[in-house]
C-alpha cells in the first residue's frame, strides 16, 4: 500500500487506548458469507443491518459490533443483520503502525460500482464486496460505523436524499450529519450503492465516523448511535430520550486539497470545529504555503486527515442546510 504522508501533527494521534476484540468467534457466520450474522424476529418489518471495520484499522467498529451481539441486541420487529466488513484487513492491525491496515488491496468503500461486475477483478475488496452483495441488497436501513483521524464530535455522511436526511434527523445522538458531493466521489462507497444511491428508494444508509480511530471514547459514542439507530430503523422498541437534538445538518461547500501533496494545518483544529467569519486561515497548501481560509461565514470544518494518503484530501469546509 501507498505510504501516508504523515508530518509532525500525525504523531499525535497514534496512540491507541485500547487493545482490539478477538473477533476468529464469528468467523463462520450464519447466512452465508464468514463474518455475517443475521437474525430474524420472525415479525413482518424491515431489514436492518450494522456494519464495522470495513476499514481494517477502524478497530472500534469491531468492539461495537461485539458489545450488540455479546449482548443480546436482537430484532423485535423484522431482522437485524451484523456485518464485520474486512475482517482480513483488521486482522493486520498492528498497534505500533496502527494507519497501516486500512486494506489489503484497495479501499473497500470505494469499490462498490461497475468493480463489482467486472470479474477480471481479484482485489481481497472487490471479492469480499461481492459476498456481501446478495445481503446488503435485502438491507433498508444501513449503519456502516467508521472512525477519523482527528478528534472531536461524531459525524454521520450521508446522501443528500430527503428519505437519508430524515432518518438522519431521527437520531438524535448524532451530533453532525454532512452531504454534498465528496473527494473521489466517482468511486462508489457503500453509502452510495444501489438502492441507497437510488434517490427513488426509501432505503438509507449512513456512514457514522464514530470518534478518532484509537480513543476509547469512539466505542461508546458509536454503540449508543447504533442503538438509537435500530430503535429509528424499527426494528428495536423505541426507548424515551431526554437530550434534546441539536443536530447541526451540513452541506459540503469545500473539499481542502494539498498542493504538490503538500498540505499544514495552521492548528490541531478538531472535527467540526465552528469559523464564525470567513477568510479564516486553516492552513498552508504547497511548496509556497498557500493560505486556505474558510471560504464562508458560518463554516464548518469536517473531518482532518492526519494520515493521508497521496491525492487523498484534507478534510472539508461545510456549511449548514437551511431548511
Ligand atoms: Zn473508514
């Protein structure tokens, strides 16, 4: 795999708090491809599925499907399908160069287009997506749990649809919701697949950035979106809340390049972070430091990159959708 261009920031964010769950226990699955396992209330409703670790060394994925199954998290309504989405990949989790197993061969949520059909395609992604396939079909309402490098508040991305947008809006504990067009968005993630691309269906799905990789904090953050996130889907009975939301709902008006793959914070700036005014700087591109500032007033920073890899982009200045 490329190396990640990683500069004195990174060193900060690679410490990891906690040891990965042993997960060889679900290997063999119970509906067909190894890691899966589905269960079925045996009650008419809808399909649905929680999914982790489809990137290798977002280790807390793996731990919050291991929290629900080890405890008991079952459908009342319809079926609930667990899904650890690149066990292979996770299982080169080394903590010491804990960036270094996203993959094996190739971002596996960025091969969920025309690479599924093209059988001349071998890579370990490519093959383990089209296992998945026949499942992931029946699913209407999917949680694909990520984590980020940078700290701070959770954030969901998701289509600009307004059936994904109300769902969305339905979990509350989900601090920020981000849509809009994003890096490399020829290359189909798992969000944007079939019926959950299709702006006809009412299936949804959402990619939940839990926390940074290796804080511990990222594991109960995700857990309790997964929760609320099958109790809104339907399949779990709602329980009463008392936060009140305070969902901020964002639209991508700036994805941040490098120059020259060249990119330097001005400040170890968190997800989410708030710029009332803009022109405010956020950091240097290129050679010559070119100045990026926030290209709006009221804006949003999503998402720091802290590893990143050639031709990957720097994070994203969002603005809030007005409704
Ligand atoms: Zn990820």
């Amino acid at each position: 795999m490329a190396p990640f261009v990683m500069d004195e920031l990174s060193r900060h964010y690679t410490n990891v708090e906690y040891v990965p769950v042993d997960i060889s226990k679900y290997a063999d699955g119970n509906c067909g491809p190894s890691f899966v396992w589905s269960f079925d209330s045996g009650r008419s409703g809808p399909h649905a599925m929680i999914c982790g670790i489809m990137h290798g060394n977002e280790i807390a994925g793996a731990a919050i499907l291991d929290r629900l199954i080890e405890g008991n998290v079952r459908p009342t309504r319809g079926k609930l399908t667990y899904c650890f989405g690149n066990p292979t990949a996770y299982g080169q989790f080394d903590s010491s160069a804990p960036y270094n197993n996203r993959s094996v061969d190739a971002d596996m949520n960025r091969v969920w287009g025309a690479e599924i059909d093209d059988d001349s395609n071998q890579l370990a992604e490519v093959r383990r997506v089209r296992a998945l396939r026949p499942i992931v079909d029946t699913v209407d309402y999917l949680l694909d749990i990520h984590t980020m490098q940078g700290r701070g508040r959770p954030v969901a991305l998701l289509q600009g649809k307004p059936a994904a947008l109300d769902f969305a809006k339905s979990i509350t504990g989900i601090p920020l919701v981000l849509t809009g067009t994003m890096h490399q968005a020829e290359r189909l993630r798992l969000r944007d697949y079939a019926q959950f691309g299709d702006p006809k269906s009412k299936s949804v799905a959402i990619q939940l950035e839990a926390g940074q990789h290796w804080q511990a904090s990222a594991i109960d953050e995700g857990e309790q979106v997964a929760l609320e996130f099958l109790e809104c889907a339907g399949v779990l009975p709602k329980r009463p809340r008392i936060q009140e939301s305070d969902q901020k709902r964002l639209k991508v008006v700036e994805i941040i390049l490098p120059e020259g793959g060249i990119f330097e914070y001005a400040k170890d700036f968190e997800n989410g972070a708030y710029f009332p005014q803009h022109g405010t700087l956020l950091g240097f591109a290129g050679p010559d430091r070119r100045e990026v500032r926030t290209p709006v007033d009221e804006c949003y920073f999503i998402m720091p990159v802290h590893f990143r890899l050639d031709g990957g982009s720097c994070g994203r200045f969002a603005k809030e959708i007005v409704d």
